[in-house]
C-alpha cells in the first residue's frame, strides 16, 4: 500500500515536466549551434576568404581571412593614384571571354 502512495507523488511532481522542457531546449541549442558551425557565411569555415561589407560606399570595408590570420582594410574614401607603367592590353571577345596580351618592351602591341 506504501508503494502506491509513492508511485502516485513522483508521477504528478511538476519538477518532472521542467527537467522535460529544459532536455528539449538543450536539443534545439545543439542544433542551432551545429547549423551556424555549418553555414558558408561562418568566417571560421574556410581557409581563405574575403569579405566586403558596404562596397562602393565610404565606409567599405574588406576582410581578408587567410588560414588563421584575419586582415581588416577599411577605405579612406579617397581615389587611388599611382605611378606604373603599360602591361599590355586586355580584349573582350565576342563570347564574353578576355584576352590579354602582354607587351614586349619595344615591341608595339598588335
């Protein structure tokens, strides 16, 4: 007759449906944490990667991700200048495809 009692109080003990409850929270963590790990977005995913936040703007900003090292550059917003001379000529052809031909010094370009 003991026994009964017993059984009864562990089966209406609210505690039961809270350790229930917090078992499934646990599981839909997990697997949130395991879908972010996944995502091609998660910068730790890949070896190499760049990134580029606000392009064109004046606050654009490039990250570069290679193996372990996270390099940041960030624009002044000025227009770069340099001094270079003449590589070759690159030409668009028809079927969308580039070609480029390097110039030979002294030789003009064809």
């Amino acid at each position: 007759m003991r026994t009964r009692l017993l059984d009864d109080v562990e089966e209406d003990d609210p505690i039961l449906s809270v350790v229930n409850l917090i078992d499934v929270f646990l599981v839909v963590i997990a697997a949130l944490l395991l879908a972010v790990a996944n995502s091609p977005a998660n910068p730790f995913s890949a070896q190499t990667m760049t990134i580029i936040k606000n392009p064109g703007q004046p606050n654009m900003e490039m990250i570069v991700k290679e193996g372990q090292k996270l390099e940041r550059y960030q624009s002044s917003g000025a227009i770069g200048e340099g001094h270079g001379t003449k590589a070759g000529v690159a030409y668009k052809m028809k079927d969308g495809s580039m070609l480029y031909v390097p110039e030979v010094a002294g030789d003009p370009v064809r």
